[in-house]
C-alpha cells in the first residue's frame, strides 16, 4: 500500500494510520494536512507518508457527489512514550489541537474530519 505512494512503512505496530476526510478543494486539502503534521510533528512524531485510499462513488446521487470528500490515510510513527499516552495523546492531543488550529484559522467550514487513529 505504502511503496505505491512512494515510502515505506515500519514492521507492523510500529506506525499509526489514520483515515482523513477531506476538501475537494486541492488548497484546503494541502492546508488540512499540513496543520495535522505541524501537530504531530510538535508531539513528537514523523509523519511518514499519505496515499489516497479508492472509493467507489458510482452509486451517489448528485448531491451526495457534490459533498463528497476526498479519503486519504496518513502513516505515522509513534513516540518514545508508553503505548496508553500514546494512545490518549493521538485521540485527544492531535484533534485537540488541530481543533483548537482550525478555529484559529477561521475554518468556519470543516476542512477535514480525522477519525482516530490505529496502531
């Protein structure tokens, strides 16, 4: 999954991956992850790469296709703490954060929504 994004992914339970859902817009996408790697990065992790995951939108009507998000993952590796902080920092700390970024940014529309991430 990973070489075909162009990186490679530590021995299993050695990274995170997380699914992000985000604006159709190429300026918000890039803007949504780049606030989410200054977060993780400022927590102590290192961001190792993201891939688009395939979706099947043939059965949406026109509605749905208009709000439509686009998915992707993002791979991650942990920090030196026990895995319950770090457990508890990456579904608190990082939404938390990125929360609290996107309200100063003034995202008054979701940018991205991040479901927790599995390690």
């Amino acid at each position: 999954v990973a070489k075909g994004a162009g990186f490679e992914l530590p021995p299993p339970g050695k990274y995170a991956a997380g699914m992000f859902f985000l604006s159709k817009l190429e300026s918000r996408r890039k803007d949504s992850k780049n606030v989410f790697t200054k977060v993780a990065e400022s927590l102590g992790h290192t961001v190792l790469g993201w891939r688009s995951v395939p979706t099947d939108n043939s059965g949406l009507g026109k509605s749905a296709l208009q709000k439509e998000p686009v998915v992707e993952q993002v791979f991650l590796t942990p920090t030196p703490r026990s895995k319950a902080v770090l457990e508890q920092q990456v579904c608190f700390d990082i939404g938390y954060s990125i929360s609290f970024a996107s309200e100063i940014n003034k995202w008054h529309q979701q940018a991205f929504s991040l479901y927790p991430l599995i390690w």
